[in-house]
C-alpha cells in the first residue's frame, strides 16, 4: 500500500505574466512541498515556494486543482497529492534556488514557451498548467 503525503504547491506568475519553472534534477517542475503537521495547505503552498525559490510577498490566489502521482522512494511506493494554488508576486525579486532540494535552476517562462519545458516536464505539470490557463482565457473573456 502506498504511503500518502499532502503537498501545496504554486503557479507563481510574475508582472509579465511569466510563470516560474525550476529545474530539479534534471526535470523542468514547479515549486511545491510536503504539508507540515497542524499547518493549512494554503500556507504550506506560500511557505515552500518562498524556500525553494527565494521570492517574498507572494500574494495567494485561487486553488487551481489537485494532482496525484506516484514515485518510489527507498524502496516505498509514495502517492502524493498536491494542492496547486494560482500565486502572484510583484517586482524584480532575486530568484534563489534551493539546493539542498536538489533545484539548480529557476526561469521564468512566457505562456507561448511554455510547452518546451513541459517536454522535459511531468503529466501532473501539464494537466494544472493547462487548467490554469483555461482559467485566465475564461477570466478575460467574462
């Protein structure tokens, strides 16, 4: 039986509209974390994007969706189920890539390069990131 793990994770657009990737070993993803004991799944979402990226004042949006995927980690099969909410932050921040999570890059990217790194990305990624942005066509049409 797999173990199941709660994480919060975010699609951090910038003022341009770019939305942040990171490369963590090897794979173009998006920044998210396990949820903590007794913390909500809102602030673990805002809490792990600040630490494996560095950015500050990032302002909480909307839930986006959830993804579920499996991995194998020390000889356990892991279900993790992420909680993906719509982040925004403003100015030119430095960008700092958490090493110790093993995330040697961060890039934001314009929607119309999105789909190169989603070709070194996972399913999970395309799937939110195609909801979110069915959600910002819906929003401009209303």
């Amino acid at each position: 039986m797999a173990v199941k793990i709660t994480a919060g994770g975010g699609i951090v657009s910038n003022e341009r509209s770019e939305v942040l990737f990171q490369l963590r070993r090897g794979k173009w993803d998006l920044p998210k974390g396990k949820l903590e004991d007794g913390e909500k799944i809102e602030d673990c979402a805002v809490r792990e994007v600040e630490e494996e990226t560095g950015l500050k004042n990032i302002q909480l949006g909307e839930l986006v969706g959830v993804t579920t995927h499996y991995y194998q980690e020390k000889g356990k099969e892991i279900e993790k189920e992420t909680h993906w909410f719509e982040m925004k932050v403003a100015g030119n921040q430095e960008l700092v890539p958490q090493l110790e999570e093993d995330i040697t890059e961060l890039k934001w990217v314009a929607e119309s390069d999105v789909s190169d790194f989603l070709n070194n990305s996972f399913q999970n990624i395309e799937e939110i990131l195609k909801k979110y942005y069915n959600r910002l066509k819906r929003a401009q049409k209303a």
